[in-house]
C-alpha cells in the first residue's frame, strides 16, 4: 500500500474512534488496557454506497458478533483482543470499497492486518483470522 494511503487509513481509524471514544465519556475509564483496538475500515472509491455486513471479535475469550451497515462508509471500532471473522458487502451505489481490518494498540499503532483488493462487485468480502 502507497505512503499516502496508509496515513489517510490511519487518519480515518483515528477519527472514528477519537468520535465513538469522546461520545462514550466514561467508556474510557471502564476500558481494560489489555483490550486492543479493532477497527473494521471500509474506504469507497467513487460517490454513493451501501455496505452491510457483520464481524466476530474476541473480548476477554468470548466471541461477540455485530451486525454493520453503513450508507457511504467509514468505519466501526471495538476494543478486545482480536478480529474473528468478518463478512462484508455492497448493497447499492456506484462506488467500488476496500475492507481493511485494523487491530493495535491505540489509533496510531493499529496497523492492517487485512487489506481486499476494490472490488464494485456486490459478492461479500470475507476475512478469517488464521489460527
């Protein structure tokens, strides 16, 4: 990945969670620094699009699944130890999409560990973690 797209990725994980973290107020405080941020980024390449999906991530060894769905992308965070499995795809719109899973420590250190190909397709991108 180009210089340039890693830092606007970075920069686009940092906002989400700076956002989800400021508007959760006392969530910080009930964070267990053990717990990792994960971060489930979509990057659309074009002007309008549905993306629906869901990801499996591991907190404290229990699994727990959230449903996504977003009109024209971003992102969503968590915190826990690890990405599962996620499944994502395009519902409508013209746009092609990326699907980047970030696990790190804070939004400067989180780096992909999964990084699609774009695809316009409305087939699912599929992420599983390797054992």
């Amino acid at each position: 990945m180009k210089r340039k797209a890693v830092i606007f990725l970075q920069f686009i994980a940092g906002i989400i969670i700076i956002g989800q973290i400021y508007g959760a107020g006392t969530a910080i405080a009930q964070t267990q620094s053990n717990n990792r941020l994960l971060g489930v980024v979509v990057m659309v390449h074009g002007n309008t699009i549905k993306v629906k999906g869901y990801c499996i991530y591991v907190k404290n060894g229990k699994e727990i699944r959230k449903e996504l769905e977003k009109d024209d992308a971003w992102g969503w965070n968590f915190r826990g130890d690890y990405i599962k499995e996620v499944k994502m795809r395009k519902i409508s719109g013209d746009a092609s999409y990326q699907l980047f899973i970030m696990e790190g420590q804070d939004s400067a250190s989180g780096r992909p560990v999964f990084e699609s190909d774009p695809t316009s397709s409305t087939k699912p991108i599929i992420y599983k973690r390797k054992s």
